[in-house]
C-alpha cells in the first residue's frame, strides 16, 4: 500500500515539480529524497531542541507581545505567529536565521509571499507555461503585472542565493574543520544518502522552499485559529487556564515537551485546533502505478489518480459531531476518546508522505499556546475579528485561506488593571 506515486498535474501547483522532496513524483526517488530530513524532525530530535529553539522563539514572542500590551497596540496574531513559525523553521533549515521577530512590527512580507504562492497555485496548475514565462520576465515587468508572482519570485530568488552560498561554502578546502551550527540544508548538502547530482543549488532551494513555506504557514495557521477559539469559547478558556496554572507556577520556568504532553486539556486544545483548521484543504492526489486497487466491490485500474481531503473527515458529523463547535471536551480522556478519534484526524496526511514536520509543528503548538495564554490569557480580548471573515475556510488555495476581506486574527493585550 505504499508505493504511491504523486500525480503531476497537481504538482504543478507549487512553481516546481520533481525537485524538492515533497513534489517528487516517484515513490522510490521521494523516499531516498526524503531520507535525509527525517532524523532532522523526529520526535527525539524536536524534544531536544524544543527548549533551545522553539522556547527561546516563544519568548522572544512573548517579549514583543509585552510590548504591544504596554503601548496599548492591537496585534494581529496572524502575523505575529507567522514570524514566530519563520523564525524557527529558517533557524533550524540554515545556519542563520531569518529573526523576524527582532523587528519593530510583527513582519507580514513572508507570510504573505507564502501565501501568494499558495493564491496562485490553481493558475500555476491549470496554465504550466505561466510560472516560467513570468519568472523569464524582468522583476518590474513582473510586479506590474503579477504582485503575487513578484514576491514569491523575490522569496526564491533569495533562497537560492543561499544556497549557493552553502555550496560555495563546501568547495572551501577547511569546509569540514569550520564549525558552523547544524542546519538541516547543510545536512542535505552533507549527506551520504543522496549522490552528488541531488545537491545543485536549484535542488537545495527547492527544499529549503518547501521547508519554510510549510513551516511558516500551517503552525501560523494553526495558532490563529487555536487563539480565535480559546478566546471566543469561555469554558476553553476557563479550563486551559486553569490546568496551565496549576502546571506551570512559575512563568519563568516553563515545562519542557514532555511536560507540555501531560497537561491532558492542553493537549485536546491542539487535536481540536488540528482539527478544525484542517492542515491542507485541497484534495491530496495518489496513484498506484503498476497495479489495481480494490475496495469492496470497486476495483481501481493502476495509473489512476485517487483523492481526498481532511475537509470531509474532519467535518463529518458521524465521527465529529458539532464539528463546527470547538470542543476539546471530544478528545477526553485521551487515552480512550482521544485514541478512537485519532484514527481520523489526518491534519499531516498519512502512509509515506505523511508532513515530515509533524512532531515540529505539534512541538510549537503546545509550546505557543501554553506560554502565550500562561502568561497574557486574563489579558487577551479579541479586536475587531469576526469569525465569519478572518478565521473559517472560505477559499481553497491548498492551504485552507479565510475570506478576502479578512483583517486577520486581532487581540488587544489590555495592561493590569483594565480586565
């Protein structure tokens, strides 16, 4: 059941087909494609970097969220949480990160370059001459007539000069006496699981593409929507709070992950929020190349291309019911209820090309949720966000996107003494 194959037309989406590990199309070369990235984000390795990397990102969060709070700032959360995920996705995928949240405003430009890639991707699909008959263009011409197209070229254009520089950094006769941190595109370049032919710079930066792109976008999402509910449902709150005091007294002393996973409302706080954002909303096309599948009656001719999405699970009434009610309540106690409704929540996909980062974005979920609301929950108020425009899935761009019109996830953090 798992020699899947991708199917070609949907991988045209994303500007790139067959370079990066997740837009391979042939299941051997995707697994010897993806190798080398799975001990980077298994869940040993993101417990040991958890109080490193994502809890010095989170308070550093907290840090900028202070200071909106004393200056009396709304904060759009959305962007808030996409220099978060930015940050620790570009920490961890190249020797220096992007720092995004050393800015003075929360930084909305790779967010939304991300997200244009994303807003674009049915017209890259349908029209395959588009993406290169743009790019060949020069940058204005393209700004003029393709805002969205610009930036993301602007994005790519940058993450290949990075990996130039990685690579020129390897021909350097010292390169392996140089101390340099570890970064899972270094790692690629290093590894002894992929032939030279799979390291180019086009390569490299259509991995380090992927990297970021989902790494920005699915966590930010994620925690946009985590805060929407937790703060428009009191009895979410009420009971995440509650547990959060009681776990962590002290707010300089945060827990570790395995600390965070035995907190049991925390924990059905973020099956919930994967739940109801739904990870990816477009369908996720397969083939078995070389060989029918059978289901009950139905058998399935080799080479035909099989779909679904979570949208239909994940809101179906029978196994969720109320789905468009947040209720962590569904997922307790977690190891009867939670176990059984596990079996359908496919937030990260499944079998071979299940999300490599799936233990990350978990990570940075119960890390996030827990220090944010720890620390400014009583303070929170959502501002000027209606759920309708700026938190449900109203387009399906492959990431699930709210409506035009949306102003994005907005909270005011009021100071001690006015809540």
């Amino acid at each position: 059941m798992s020699d899947l194959n991708d199917l070609p037309f949907q991988m045209r989406m994303f500007g790139q087909i067959d370079v990066s590990a997740f837009d391979t199309l042939d299941h051997d070369k995707h697994r010897m494609r993806r190798a080398p990235w799975s001990p980077y984000f298994s869940k040993q390795s993101i417990s040991r970097i958890q109080p490193l990397l994502i809890q010095t990102a989170v308070n550093k969060l907290c840090d900028r969220l202070a200071e909106h709070q004393a200056a009396g700032k709304p904060v759009i959360m959305t962007n808030a949480y996409a220099s978060l995920t930015t940050d620790i996705i570009s920490e961890y995928s190249f020797p220096e990160g992007y720092d995004l949240l050393s800015r003075p405003e929360f930084d909305g430009e790779h967010y939304h370059a991300w997200m244009a890639l994303s807003r674009i991707s049915h017209s890259l699909k349908q029209f395959p001459w588009l993406y290169p008959l743009l790019d060949s263009l020069p940058s204005w011409v393209t700004k003029y007539t393709s805002s969205d197209f610009y930036v993301v070229i602007k994005q790519q254009k940058y993450l290949l000069q990075e990996a130039e520089k990685l690579l020129k950094q390897r021909e350097d006769v010292d390169y392996r006496e140089v101390t340099l941190r570890p970064s899972l595109m270094r790692s690629l370049i290093d590894s002894d699981l992929l032939p030279d032919s799979e390291k180019s710079a086009e390569r490299i930066k259509g991995e380090a593409q992927i990297a970021i792109a989902a790494g920005t976008l699915t966590t930010s999402h994620a925690l946009k929507v985590a805060t929407y509910h937790i703060l428009a449902n009191k009895h979410v709150f009420d009971n995440l709070m509650g547990e959060l005091r009681e776990a962590i007294p002290n707010v300089d002393s945060p827990p570790n992950l395995q600390q965070l996973e035995r907190i049991p409302y925390l924990m059905a706080v973020m099956y919930e929020t994967l739940r109801i954002f739904y990870g990816v909303s477009h369908r996720l096309s397969r083939i078995f190349p070389d060989r029918p599948l059978v289901y009950k009656e139905w058998t399935i001719p080799p080479g035909t291309p099989m779909s679904m999405t979570a949208v239909h699970i994940h809101d179906n009434e029978v196994i969720f019911p109320s789905h468009r009610d947040f209720k962590p309540e569904r997922w307790l106690p977690l190891d009867t209820n939670g176990q059984v409704l596990l079996k359908f929540l496919v937030t990260f996909g499944g079998g071979s090309r299940r999300c490599v980062g799936m233990e990350l974005g978990k990570a940075e979920l119960l890390t996030t949720i827990a220090n944010v609301f720890r620390r400014y929950g009583p303070s929170m108020v959502l501002w000027n966000t209606v759920r309708e425009r700026d938190v449900d899935t109203v387009h399906d761009v492959f990431n699930p996107m709210s409506s035009y019109e949306g102003n994005g996830v907005m909270v005011l953090l009021r100071k001690e003494g006015d809540y």
